[in-house]
C-alpha cells in the first residue's frame, strides 16, 4: 500500500499489466479502482458480448483510510460502466443509479511492443463482428450460421495490425462470396453488393485466469454483505451513524405515512446505520428461514415508544430484552415490546426536559407467534416444528392493536 495514493502519488501501483481508473469532476484527478472493481471491468470488457457491467459497490469497513477519497467519490451507490464502441477504447463513463451523476472512467494497459513475442494473450486485442444471429464472431473464424464460406480473408490479428499501422484508413476484405469495406472510425462493416452494415467491436483478448473468472459471490451472500444502498458514506473506524433525513425526501415521506397522521407533528426523522446490526438481522432471517417455513416469515415495520437516555444504547447495541418491565410491564412476558400502532407506542414515550418524544421505527421478523402470559420467561416450544415460537402475543391484542414481545434480533 502506497501511502502517498489518497495525496496523489506519480507512480502507478497495479498487481496486474491492466488497470482501471475513475476521474475526479472537481479536482480532475484520477483515482485508482479496488481491485475487485479492476477485475469486474476487465472480465466485461474482454468480453464483446458485454455494453458495460455493474461495478462492486465499496465496503467501508475493507478500505484503508488512504483511499477515503474514492469511498466519498462514489460512495456506497451502484455505479454502472458503459463501454462505448470506438477503437481507441476511450470515452469510457461510470454513471450512478440514479442516472444524475457521470464520471470519466479510463483503462490502462502495458503495450506490447512491435516484434515482441508474447507467450500468452496479454496485451493482445482482438475485432469481431456482429453476425445475423447476433453473435460476436471474430474475424477469421466461422460464424454461428456455420457456413464456412463466408469466413473472411482477413483475421482479428491482421485487422489489428491494419488498424495499428494505418487507424483512419478503411479496410477491404473479402469472403469467397461477398467484398466488405471495414470503417475503423465508424466501427462498421459495410457489404458492397447490398450495403448491409454490421456493427464492429475491438475488445482485449480474454485473459483472466479462471480462479479470476469465477470469481462470483452467491445472491444470497450478496444479499448478506451488502449494506442498503440509501445508506450515507461511514468511515472505517464509524460503528454507528446517525443521519438526519431531508423532510422532501421519499425515505422521510415513507416514515410519516407509517404514522398515519395521528400524532403530533414530527420535528426530526433520523436513519439508524448500524453495519453490524444490519447483518444480525439478516444472519436472523436466515437462521429463522432454516428452522421454519420461509413463507412464514415477515419482515415489518413496527414502533417502540422509549426515552431519550436509552436512545444512544439502543443504536449502537439494539434492543434490550432484559430490560423487560420497564415501560410497560411484561404482561405478555419477558423481552422487547412493539406495536403495529403509532399512538399506542406513542404512550409508552417519556418526553425529556423540553417535552420532545423519542420513537423508533423498527424493522422486526415476524415467525410463528402464540399467545402470552406474565410468566412467560422464553417462547414455549411450537408442537409443530418443536422448535419455540419466535413471538408472543396477548390473544385480544392480536385483534386489536397487535401488541407483542419478540427476542428476535431487529
């Protein structure tokens, strides 16, 4: 690790005879990729099929502190690559899920100098053309009709060769039935009987070793590791963030229908980042999908009303079962009560010295569920599974406000 590459160092530190960077709008600085996003454009790029790919979104808590600049550049959004047709392999952008924000995105690569003999295909490009099946097919080889009649007089290599010696100057090649005249500006291949044009793509010969190609995490861990995307940038070191949310923002307006209008005004709406209690909770869907029926479980919305000097507690470390009693007593027995509705959490809110009330809006999974007594210290076992009920409910509340204690991790 260089520590001058947050500053800007003169050197090019890459592990690989390929790299990719992306351009700062403001400084005009380039910054280099991690090296899983240097793969994902490379494996995409060597491949004609591909427009463009995905980039790995950054995982704060992996970053050194010498690349913060690039975390703030693209933050923790999806950024998409696209990879324009041209020759030259420039004109690369990185656009943002939201399609506000474009930046300058440039690939590096060590040249292979003229007479050089190389043992494998790095540093080699290779040109296909698009065939009538919509297939990239590369030239000199056979197309996916499989007439090999119509195999062209000229290779990918000699049209490399053509275009490194001569780029703006056409190419005329022939098959044993038709003449073509190659546009390497244009990227066309144009039929002189007919006119009919195919598109034209130079692309890196495919180089990657397999261990590399392969490298593909499931949905399901992706699903696991990654944090929301609306979340804001958090530092390495930062185990908690609290985030004050824009009143015209979609993610406010959703919270305030949660409410339904019922309560007082709400002053302030903040959004509760916390990486390692978002995977508990997903960890818990997992676990609670294995031993029950997936289908059974539900993810929901529900409120907890609380007081200002336990708020702190709760957003670093979670709810409290232990705590049980507290508020609202255990009626239904011992853990962390929550409610489907807003004003009957609202009066289990203590206000502090200037009358303001503290309610969180949590997600909870909601399994299998029984009714509740006072004496209840665990969930009793389900007869069905013989595993325990991950809720427990008062039998009127159910009906009614939909009252319940759960363990499960929020």
């Amino acid at each position: 690790m260089c520590k001058q590459e947050d500053s800007g160092c003169q050197r090019l530190h890459a592990t690989h005879h390929f790299h990719w960077q992306v351009k700062h709008n403001k400084s005009g600085k380039w910054m280099n990729l991690r090296t899983k996003q240097v793969i994902c454009l490379e494996r995409a790029f060597c491949d004609p099929k591909q427009d463009g790919v995905d980039l790995p979104r950054l995982d704060p808590e992996s970053l050194e502190m010498s690349v913060s600049g690039l975390l703030c550049l693209l933050g923790r959004d999806i950024w998409h690559a696209h990879f324009p047709d041209t020759a030259s392999f420039t004109a690369f952008t990185l656009t943002n899920s939201s399609k506000i924000a474009t930046l300058e995105l440039r690939r590096l690569c060590t040249k292979v100098e003229s007479g050089q003999t190389a043992a494998s295909t790095l540093g080699l490009n290779a040109w296909y053309f698009l065939d009538q099946n919509k297939n990239w097919v590369k030239y000199g080889e056979v197309d996916t009709l499989g007439k090999s009649y119509l195999i062209s007089n000229v290779t990918s290599n000699y049209v490399e060769m053509h275009y490194k010696n001569s780029p703006t100057v056409p190419l005329s090649f022939q098959n044993k039935k038709y003449n073509y005249v190659l546009d390497l500006q244009t990227m066309k291949q144009a039929n002189i009987s007919s006119n009919v044009q195919r598109s034209v793509r130079r692309r890196p010969e495919p180089h990657l070793p397999k261990e590399q190609v392969k490298l593909q995490v499931s949905k399901t861990t992706q699903a696991f590791l990654a944090l929301p995307s609306c979340w804001d940038v958090m530092q390495s070191n930062q185990t908690v963030k609290r985030v004050t949310l824009a009143p015209t923002s979609k993610e406010y307006q959703s919270i305030v229908d949660l409410l339904s209008g019922k309560m007082s005004p709400v002053r302030r709406v903040e959004r509760i980042q916390n990486p390692y209690l978002w995977r508990a909770f997903m960890n818990k869907i997992k676990e609670l999908a294995t031993k029950n029926d997936s289908k059974q479980l539900n993810c929901r919305q529900l409120f907890h009303g609380t007081k200002l000097d336990v708020v702190d507690n709760i957003c670093a470390e979670n709810f409290d079962w232990r705590l049980h009693g507290s508020a609202c007593g255990q009626k239904y027995g011992q853990g962390a009560y929550f409610s489907n509705n807003a004003s009957l959490s609202l009066g289990f809110c203590r206000p502090d010295l200037v009358g303001l009330r503290y309610m969180f809006v949590a997600r909870v999974i909601v399994g299998s569920y029984t009714v509740g007594d006072s004496s209840m210290v665990r969930p009793p076992l389900n007869p069905v599974t013989s595993t325990q009920f991950t809720k427990t409910f008062h039998l009127r509340q159910i009906r009614k406000t939909g009252v319940g204690t759960t363990r499960s991790i929020l």
